[in-house]
C-alpha cells in the first residue's frame, strides 16, 4: 500500500499485512511467491520479494523510491 505522508512530502510504501514501514514492521518476512526468509525486501506494491522473485516480477524496493 503507497500513502502519501503530507509532513515528509514523501510518498511511503506500507507492508500489505500491518499498514507500516518496512523499518517498522514486525511481520515474519518471507517472499510472497517462493517463501524465502533470505534477502526480503518489501517492494513498492507492499509485498515483501526475495532478490530472484523481485527480479524475475520486475519489481522495485520499496526504500529506493523513499530517498
């Protein structure tokens, strides 16, 4: 989920489970196609990805577009 935060100016990305950051949020973190725990990284449609399934959905990290 993107909501755009009016303090910040900034567009964030929020985990689909728990409507937080990804710096925030406490869910277990396993990709949503393949159930890896390794390298997950939430992406910008607020499922979390490993490095492959990311690349192979071209998908963006969610961070990358924050800064």
């Amino acid at each position: 989920m993107r909501v755009f935060d009016p303090a910040a100016a900034t567009v964030l990305t929020l985990c689909s489970q728990c409507d937080k950051p990804e710096s925030q949020c406490t869910c277990e973190k396993f990709c949503c196609f393949c159930q890896s725990q390794f390298n997950i990284r939430l992406a910008v449609d607020g499922m979390y990805y490993c490095p492959d399934c990311r690349e192979a959905c071209d998908v963006r990290v969610a961070d990358a577009e924050q800064h």
